[in-house]
C-alpha cells in the first residue's frame, strides 16, 4: 500500500485566517482529539482582509492554521469512503452563499513514521512532536489496515492518506490540495 502526504493549496484562494468565535483553543485542533462538543453549533469563518482580490472556494480550502477546511462535496466523497476517524466541524463561509463547509477533525494517529530510518529534527517546544522532516519514511506495518486518512503519532499536523483515497479525489476532481508520495518526502511544499 501506497501512502500520501495531504497538503492544502489553491492559487487565488480566500485564505480564512481563524476559527469561529468561541471555537476551543488553536492548539486543541492539533491533537487528533474530539471537539465537538466544545465547537461552537453556529461556527463561521471569514476570508482575509490581508488578500482582498482572493475569493475562491475550493474542496479543501487555505486556511492560516493549516487545518482540513472541506467542502460538501469533499464531505460526501470522504463519507463515502468509510473514514471511521472523522469528525466534522460545520461552518459557514461569511463570504460565499455556497456550498457548506466544516473542518475535518481526524481522531487518533497512526505510528507510521519509522523514527530509525527518517531524518527529522524534533521540535523545541512539544518535546514528542518533529519539528522538521529532511526525509520521512514509513513504517507501514505499524499502520492499521483501515486507517485511510490519518495524523502520524510523532507529527500529528502531518497527514497521511492511501493511495486509494488520493485516487478517489482525483476521480472525483476535488480541488485545493496537493499531494506527495510519502516514503522519501523532503519536508518541502513546492
């Protein structure tokens, strides 16, 4: 099984730069735990003030907290493929009457970097995070069978998803992300 770093990009995107009011702290979205019940029912988001000629809308939309923010189709399609660890956020996007969005909140992690054979630096302030990654490779016999799109244990902001979800997406033409092949990553977005 192949495996896929999940990064969100989009040329001329309104970039939302916070959660909604009264959402939990930033930090809490990092750490593959459940928000629901602190997230706010009515929760919106705006696009920045900072890039006023950006206002598009994509499936997987640039946000400053380098979150999962989704659309509806992407909602559906991620649905549709069983993602068990999945936990949706609604939100409303102040700036467009379209379609609906939520953050996708993926519970739990995944032991799927082998630390002996990754170059990596550990972060300075969350001792049992990485920092920075020169290489990443997997150990995928520490990956559960059914884990399709997930956070890694020692870099919970890095997610991985399978090849067949990659191809999924693809199939089903959603847009913003990007993608790289895991095994060998650089720890670059280019």
């Amino acid at each position: 099984m192949k495996y896929f770093v999940l990064k969100v990009m989009a040329e001329e995107a309104g970039f939302i730069d916070s959660y909604p009011r009264g959402s939990p702290a930033d930090c809490k979205f990092d750490e593959g735990i459940s928000l629901a019940k602190d997230f706010p029912t009515a929760g919106a988001v705006s696009f920045s003030k900072n890039y006023p000629d950006d206002r598009n809308l994509y499936d997987f939309q640039p946000n400053l907290m380098s979150d999962l923010l989704v659309s509806g189709r992407a909602r559906k399609l991620i649905e549709s493929l069983e993602v068990a660890n999945a936990e949706w956020l609604p939100v409303a996007v102040k700036d467009h009457d379209g379609p609906d969005y939520a953050f996708l909140n993926l519970l739990g992690a995944e032991d799927a970097i082998d630390l002996e054979r990754s170059e990596y630096e550990m972060d300075s302030l969350e001792k049992d995070q990485i920092g920075h990654i020169d290489a990443l490779a997997l150990n995928t016999g520490a990956i559960a069978p059914e884990a399709k799109m997930f956070r890694c244990t020692k870099e919970r902001r890095l997610i991985l998803i399978r090849e067949d979800v990659h191809a999924a997406f693809e199939h089903a033409g959603l847009t913003g992300f990007r993608v790289y092949e895991a095994e060998g990553w650089n720890g670059l977005e280019l």
